[in-house]
C-alpha cells in the first residue's frame, strides 16, 4: 500500500516540476529569442521607414545600407539589390513573401535570414539628371519626375543570433533532460521520507488495535464463560451464583476502566481531548490523592511517605494532574512487595517548576524496558501485568498529561531495587 502512494506522490511531485521546469525553459528562449530578433527587427524598421527613397541611375552605384535592400517594382522584378547578390531560386523565395509589418525569418544556403517586406513610395527622374540633397519636382528639359510605389524588402543575415538561439535550445532540453532526471529521483527519495511518520503511525495504529482487541477479548470471555455458568442453574439464588457475579462485576469494571483509556488515548491522537486550564494549589491535590492511597498501601503492609511542600499554585487541569498522580501511585502499589515503601515528593523545582516525584523499593524495570514503557499496551512481563489488572496505557495516558501541560515526564529503575518516576510541570500556563 504504501510503495503505490510513494509511487504516486513521485510521480505527482515530478510532474509538476517537470511542468514548472519545461515553462520555465520555454519561457526563457522565448525572451532571448525576443530580445536576440528585436534589436534586429528594430533596424529593419528604421531601413524600411525611410519614406521615400531615389532610385538609381542605370550603371549608379548600390545604396549604402547596414543590411541586404532588394527594392521590386509592381511587376515583381528586381530594381536594385545592395551589398549581397542573391541568386535566383533565393530571390524567387524573397518575392514569395506577403508585404507585412512582422519580419520572418528565412533560411537560405545554409544561412539564416531576418526579412522585412514593406510597400514604399520613390521618385524616378530621367537619366542624366544631377541629384542634389532635395529631390527635384522635374528633371532636365523639364522632364517631370515619376513617383512610383514599389516594395522593398529589407533582409539582414541572423546566423550569430541562431546560433546562440540554437546553443540556448540545446541546453534548455540537456536541463530538462537531466533536471526531470533529478526530479524524479528526489521525488521517490522526498517521498520515501515524507511515509515514514505515516507508516509509523499506520503501523502503530495497527498494534493499538490489535492490542486493545486482545485485552477486550479476555475479560469479555470471562464474562461469557461465567454467564454461561450461571445459565445453566437458572433455579440457583443470587447469594449461590454470588462468585459467578463477582466475576462479572470484576470484569466489567475491568472493561469500563480499559474503554475508558482507550477514549482518552483515542481523543490525544485526534486533538479532542482538550484540558480545562485553571489556577490551583496542586500540594492540596497531591494530599488530597496521597490521603486516599496511604489506607491502601497500609492494607498491603507498605510505609506510603510524603514529602509535600506549601503554595505549590499552578495554571492547569485539575483533574488530570490528579489522573496523573493516581496512575503513578497504582503503579507504585501494585509493583511494590510487603515491607515496601513508597515515598511521594511535591516541591518547587525553580526556574518555574514543580518537581512531583514517586520513588517505590518495588521490582524494578529491566534496563531494556525504561525506555518503552511510556509505550502503549507495552509490558515487560505481560502475563503478571495482566494478571494483577494492568493494560499498558497508564503511564502512556501520564505521559500525554505530562507534554499536554508542557512538561516532562521520565523513569529510572533498577533490576529488584525499585523505581524513581519524576514529573516536571511549568507553573504558568504555555502558549
């Protein structure tokens, strides 16, 4: 599933680089070609503007013009060619051309040419007439001078100008070519990178789901199977059936407890479960649990110390810190022997902080499972957790309240000497 999206981004990714990258190619030989064609276009114009030019005595010398001037009469013929003779089968190419004000461009013999084909008005006076700066209304023996309309075509030889076109062309495509190359190798690369969060968390996901269907699946079979139980003496009394039903009981407050973090869990991932922020004591809150869980941990022959510091206010969620701590505490108890001892400390940590720290003399953690068991359903000896109650999602749901209050939480343990769990939380409130 997960190499058909990466192929797919790939080939999303390139095909919009690739496009970007051909538009940006185009677009570049278009202006060169455009500022390259017209400086030359413009002195074809400046040629083609004069409004009226002489037209040479027979045997006269060619006018002087930076580019190639053909100059044809109306019935197509050749009046004056300057500079460049051209032959017959490129003159018969030139006199195809439509008169028009945007110069084309021609290849002829291998060369390329820039051709302006313009209407133009010309005198023509009789032969022996002098020629003066101004032209004359009549020529010698009062001769009148004709005025003729001709067309001129202005040719100017573009080779340099292709060539550096062509060398543009050449490495625009050698860009593109090995650009899309690079595009597609980055885009298969950059999306290979950008799958890993998701695949992660596909992946735990999937385990989240299996796990939770796994830990429902043995308290519901024993709902089940002792139900069945008691069908089968449908004429037996409550007070007979009183072990069956505790079972139940047990089981379904089991379940309740299991759902329940599985909807919290379930509202940190989808950013729903939002806290309700507001000042409070949190040594009254701590007291508050640590008075609750000291008749407990008597009841298990285990010493519960505190060590609460005053006027411990912070901004926060009340009731999660107090989720919090209760999950520290059931974890100190339940993994801590007879003769154990439990020692709980609240107190300013400076650089606005509170430390709040729950140290047991229990089991332990092995070295290998500190670092995962803030995971979800994780467990380092799964069959006693179950056994004693445990699902693996306390200290996961104490780390989000932890981070969701902007602060930190971690763990220290050693092997059948106990464990240190340390809480960091700001005073004030974090954007």
């Amino acid at each position: 599933m997960f190499q058909k999206i990466r192929v797919q981004l790939a080939t999303l990714n390139a095909v919009v680089f690739l496009v970007m990258l051909i538009t940006c190619g185009i677009g570049l030989y278009v202006y060169i070609e455009h500022r390259l064609l017209d400086r030359v276009d413009d002195g074809l114009r400046e040629i083609a503007a004069i409004p009226m030019q002489p037209l040479l005595h027979p045997g006269g010398r060619p006018l002087d013009r930076p580019a190639v001037t053909i100059i044809y009469d109306k019935q197509g013929d050749v009046l004056n060619q300057t500079d460049v003779q051209f032959g017959e089968s490129d003159l018969e190419t030139l006199r195809d051309l439509q008169i028009s004000d945007v110069p084309q461009t021609l290849h002829l013999d291998n060369h390329y040419y820039r051709v302006l084909t313009a209407p133009v008005t010309q005198y023509q006076f009789p032969q022996n007439t002098p020629f003066f700066s101004g032209l004359p209304q009549t020529g010698m023996a009062g001769q009148p001078v004709q005025k003729v309309q001709n067309t001129v075509q202005v040719v100017r030889n573009i080779d340099a100008e292709q060539d550096v076109l062509e060398t543009l062309l050449v490495v625009t495509v050698l860009v593109i070519v090995v650009g899309g190359g690079l595009i597609v190798g980055a885009g298969f690369f950059l999306a290979g990178r950008a799958l890993v969060p998701i695949r992660q968390a596909w992946e735990r996901q999937q385990q989240f789901v299996a796990d939770a269907s796994h830990e429902l699946r043995t308290p519901l079979a024993v709902v089940q199977s002792h139900s069945e139980l008691m069908l089968r003496h449908p004429d037996e009394t409550i007070q007979e059936q009183s072990r069956n039903v505790a079972v139940v009981l047990k089981e379904t407050k089991r379940m309740t407890k299991l759902v329940s973090d599985l909807l919290t869990l379930a509202r940190t991932d989808s950013n729903q479960a939002l806290l309700e922020l507001r000042p409070f004591r949190l040594d009254e809150v701590v007291r508050d649990v640590a008075e609750d869980y000291t008749l407990m941990a008597e009841l298990q022959e285990i010493e519960l110390q505190t060590n609460i510091e005053d006027e411990l206010e912070m901004i926060g969620d009340a009731n999660r810190i107090r989720q919090l701590l209760l999950i520290l505490l059931d974890n100190a108890l339940k993994y801590t022997p007879e003769g154990g001892r439990i020692r709980l400390t609240c107190r300013n940590a400076g650089g606005g902080m509170i430390e709040l720290i729950v140290a047991d003399t229990g089991i332990g953690i092995a070295p290998d499972d500190v670092a995962r068991i803030f995971d979800r359903f994780y467990r380092g000896d799964k069959a006693r957790t179950r056994a004693e109650g445990g699902s693996g999602l306390g200290l996961s749901i104490a780390e989000w309240i932890a981070e969701a209050h902007h602060g930190k939480i971690r763990a220290e343990s050693t092997l059948h000497q106990g464990t240190t769990l340390t809480v960091l939380l700001p005073k004030d409130k974090k954007e």
